[in-house]
C-alpha cells in the first residue's frame, strides 16, 4: 500500500515558481538589452556613396556657370517700312557680304511715294529756274534804268561844267545857268536812287531764290526718303560675316521695325555665362574665367556684368584670349569657371550635396576600422565648383560621405559594406 508524500508536491510547485520568475527575468533582461541596442544600423555599399579625403592645402574659389556662345559683332536687320516679304534668297549658314541681298520686299505704296517724290523734285527744280529766269530779267531791267540815270546824270554834269563857263563870259543867262544846276542835282538824286534799287533787288533777289531753293530742298530730302525706302526693299547684310537667324517667311506680312534677320562676325566670339543671383556678388570686373566647350577649354576674363537680375541670374560677359576649340560656334553650350580668389593652406574637401558656403552640415565621417560610419556636425567656408573650405568639425586625413545622406537622417551611425 503507497503512502502520499506531500513534500515532492511541494517541491514541484516550487520548481513551477522558479521557473516562471527566471523566464520573466530573462524576458525582461532581452528587452533591456534591446532597447539599450537601439535599431539596427542601416547599412550601405561603398560603391554606392562618394567618399573623399580631407585635405590642407591651396584651394581655388570659382563660380561654376553655364552660358553660350555670342557674336562680339552682330546686327539685327529691320523692315524700314511696312511691307510683304516677297524672296527669301539666302539661308541661315551662308556667308555673306555687306551688299548681299537676303530677301526682297514689296510695297506698292513706297514705289508710289518714291514716283511722286521724283515728281516734286522735277517741279521744284523748274521752279527755281522760271524764278532765276525772271529775276535775271527783272534785275537787269534795274541795271538799265540805272544805266541810263548815270547818262542822263553824266550829260547834264558836262553841260553844267559848259554853262558855268560860259556864266563867267556872260554868254547865257543866269536864269538858265540856275535850271541847269536844278536840273544836274535831279539827275544825280535819280542816279543814286535807281543804284539803291539795283542793290534793293539783289537782295530780294537772293531772298527770293533762297525760299525756292529751300523747296527744293525740301522736296530733295524727302526724295531721298522715299529712295531709301524703296533700297530697302532689298534687305542687304550690312557687314561681312554668316547669317545666323531668318525671323520671317515668304509672304509673310512684317510692320514698320519688325526684325527680319541677324548677320554675326563668327570670328569673334565672347562667352555669355548666367551666374546665379546669390554668387554674382563675388564677380568682379578683370577676374579669370575657363570656359569648356565640350570640345576643349579656352581662358578668358570677365568684360561686363550685368547691372539686372533677370530669371534668377546675372549676365557676364567673358571675353576670350585664347584661340577656340574646334566646333566652337554662335549659340554653342558651354561651362564657365570664374575664380574668385585662391584661398592658401586651408582645409578642404570635395563639395558635399546640399552645401551653402558659410553654413553647417552633418556628414558621414567613416571611422578608423572604416566599417562604420558616424554623423559629425561640419562648419563650411567658402564655397567652390567642386570643392569647400571646411572650419570646423573635421581634421586633415578624415574620410566624409560626400553623397546625399538624407535617406539616413534618423541615424547617427551606418554600416558600411
């Protein structure tokens, strides 16, 4: 017969306890741990990111802009008149000439203008001679009448010399002597007026052909109007070079100044850059500038800015020394690099994304072992195309993260691969 034992209950149940708090304790110690473990480190290949050295040395500060190539000599060719585009005879790429035509225009209304022109002046030319004509005539009417005042003056002058001899011989009377005398001063009031007249007429004379001449003028001038106006209905270059722009059709209707086509000088050609608003500040007359175009660099300096922002941007003007790659042409895409200055024996890195000069960033600087990677707060200098100057946060030697982080901005640390 088996007697019950009631110790082995007892220590059965108290085996359960043990049992039971251990596995709470050790559930409790892993979710510790685990909360002290924080995630897990995101990890990434190091062939994905872009790692660089930071180095001290020489740093050269640029402003990277994009831009084109323009003709330094160009011209805008204009309709003088409203008109219709009747021929265009050459094409944009063809060397041209300075009485090149390009294109012929029509107007039936200057042609009109022009023929009417032509008219006033061939009727205001035979004005002027009808008007020469009778005032010659009329002036040597003057010249006769004053001819015969001199005679008439002239005869009664030695006739008076002859009475006043014979007045002293008593051979005449005193009577007729006086009316002789009366007479003598007469004539020479009338000769010095008909002399006043002549010089009178000339003078209205000139007067007179200076107002028909003016006409004519007048009407010669606006002659000239019409006939440039009808000359430039043959739209000529202008200037030697290459037409580079046709701006209308055939049978297209153009107003007065509307442009019709551009003539540019290939030889010469500057660099137009558009540099960014918040960088054209440390632009400067005279700086140093390399332009790529994708066919080779050329070096050049800076010749004009822009006093306007226009879309963000400010235009510089870069006038080339060097002699331009082959292919280089007007309206050619290119790279431009002004150097601002050269900055001696600072620290620098390669230009991480997202950097501002003279601002703050995290960067990824990668630890001894480089399997790891830790966030780092990183003060920026100067800002250059492809490099920055780095104060504070990093020393010669580290290896930052170069590339955009911002998939990782929860984490301090990454794992690298």
């Amino acid at each position: 017969m088996d007697i019950a034992n009631p110790m082995l209950k007892i220590r059965r149940r108290r085996r359960m306890q043990w049992l039971a708090g251990g596995g709470a304790l050790a559930v409790v110690l892993l979710a510790v741990l685990l909360w002290r473990l924080g995630p897990a480190l995101p990890e990434v290949e190091r062939g994905s990111v872009w790692i660089d050295r930071v180095q001290r040395g020489d740093m050269l500060h640029e402003v990277r802009a994009t831009g084109t190539l323009v003709p330094r000599s160009s011209r805008w060719l204009a309709a003088a008149t409203a008109a219709q585009v009747e021929q265009i005879l050459v094409w944009p790429g063809t060397q041209v000439a300075p009485d090149t035509v390009l294109m012929r225009l029509s107007n039936p209304e200057v042609e009109d203008s022009l023929r009417n022109a032509q008219a006033q002046v061939a009727a205001a030319e035979a004005e002027v001679a009808a008007k020469r004509a009778e005032l010659q005539s009329q002036l040597l009417d003057e010249r006769s009448a004053e001819a015969q005042a001199q005679s008439d003056y002239a005869s009664a002058k030695v006739k008076a010399t002859a009475d006043a001899k014979a007045m002293e011989k008593q051979l005449i009377a005193r009577v007729q002597y006086e009316q002789g005398q009366i007479a003598l001063k007469q004539l020479e009031q009338r000769m010095q007026i008909e002399q006043q007249r002549v010089a009178a007429f000339a003078g209205s004379m000139k007067a007179q052909m200076d107002a028909v001449q003016a006409k004519l003028q007048q009407q010669r001038s606006n002659l000239q109007l019409r006939q440039r106006q009808a000359d430039a209905l043959d739209v000529k270059a202008g200037i030697a070079g290459v037409l580079q722009e046709v701006a209308v059709q055939e049978g297209a209707q153009v107003a007065d100044g509307a442009n019709l086509a551009r003539v540019a000088r290939p030889d010469v050609l500057i660099a137009r850059l558009q540099v960014p608003e918040v960088q054209a500040k440390d632009v400067a007359m005279g700086m140093p500038v390399t332009v790529d175009t994708h066919n080779g660099t050329v070096a050049g300096k800076v010749e004009r800015i822009d006093p306007a922002v226009r879309n963000g941007s400010v235009q510089v003007d870069v006038d080339l020394a060097g002699t331009l790659p082959p292919g280089a042409r007007p309206d050619l895409s290119v790279d431009g690099r002004i150097r601002i200055a050269k900055l001696d024996n600072v620290l620098s890195v390669g230009r991480p994304a997202l950097a501002k000069p003279d601002g703050d960033i995290g960067l990824f600087r990668l630890d001894p072992s480089g399997d790891t990677a830790t966030r780092v707060p990183v003060h920026i200098g100067a800002a250059s195309v492809d490099r920055v100057e780095v104060t504070r946060g990093l020393k010669p030697g580290d290896q930052v993260i170069l590339s955009d982080t911002s998939q990782w901005d929860k984490y301090d640390r990454i794992r690298m691969k």
